[in-house]
C-alpha cells in the first residue's frame, strides 16, 4: 500500500487528538475531489513496516494523549489496500488499547463486500459515500457534502 500523507498529531480529521493516515488509491473520481493526486494506487510513497510502527508508538504515547486513528485518502477500502489496512487495524485493536478507529470511504456501508466488511469490522466509525459537489455543505462535521453518512459502528 501507499500513503500520501501521515499526521502523528492531528485535531481536524475526527474527534480529539488523533493520529492520521491518507492512504493512495481510489476508484470514486469524484467531481470537486479535495485530493485528486491520491487517486493513482502506485502515487505516494510506500507505507513500510518503519512508519507502521511509528504510527503505532505514536498511538502509545502517552506524553500527548491520542484519541485514535483516523484514516482516510484515497479510499481506505480500495480492493488493493484491503490486506494492510486490515492488518494495521488489527495491530491498533491488539496493542493500542482504548483508541478509536475513523475511517472515510467513497463506498456506500451497503455496497461494501465481504472482505471490506471483514475490515470494518476493526474500526468504530465509518463515514461514508462519494463527495457530491451540489451537496457540499463547509457546515457538516467531519463530512463534506450531506449525503455522506456518520456510522457509528460500535
Ligand atoms: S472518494 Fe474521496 S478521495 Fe475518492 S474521489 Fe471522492 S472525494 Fe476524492
């Protein structure tokens, strides 16, 4: 899998003080996209065992207290990134205890298949759908255009 960009501290994208991941790769080509360059899977830079671990230090660290993760792209639940998506999400439930998980997707929770269902069923808030320019609204929390949906999973 690649990524494009990764915050160890961040208070914009979800609740609290988070960690947060933007993954490359995504099907969706929404108009009025806020992150064109993420779409090609191979754009980016590989996201290696090095940063996986980071990543889940910085999850630990107790000097500055995370909420959780948050992922989002690129489309986290592309097919290509399903297997080290599932296998970071595990890593969080298994060694970063008490911290939520956001993930941002263009797919709708309905039309997931089985094997991104098998991924969110890691995480405790799914948002999600395709960006609709006409129905952008800069008022909704954590969401740009007011067809996307807020999950809470769990
Ligand atoms: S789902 Fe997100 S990243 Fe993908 S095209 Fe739509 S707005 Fe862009």
């Amino acid at each position: 899998m690649n990524i494009h960009q990764y915050y160890p501290v961040d208070v914009v994208n979800g609740p609290g003080t988070r960690c947060t991941l933007f993954v490359a790769g995504c099907v969706h080509r929404c108009r009025g996209c806020y992150n064109k360059s993420t779409w090609r899977l191979n754009s980016g830079q590989p996201f290696t065992l090095e940063m996986e671990e980071q990543l889940i230090a910085d999850l630990n660290d107790t000097r500055i207290i995370r909420q959780g993760l948050s992922l989002s792209g690129g489309d986290p639940l592309h097919p290509a990134n399903l297997a080290d998506v599932g296998r970071l999400l595990r890593r969080v439930r298994r060694e970063c205890s008490g911290k939520d998980i956001w993930m941002w997707t263009g797919y709708r929770l309905q039309e997931l298949d089985d094997s991104q269902r098998r991924v969110i069923n890691e995480i405790n808030v799914l948002i999600d759908g395709k960006f609709i320019l006409a129905l952008k609204d800069p008022a909704l929390p954590w969401r740009g255009s007011s067809n996307q949906v807020i999950h809470q999973l769990r």
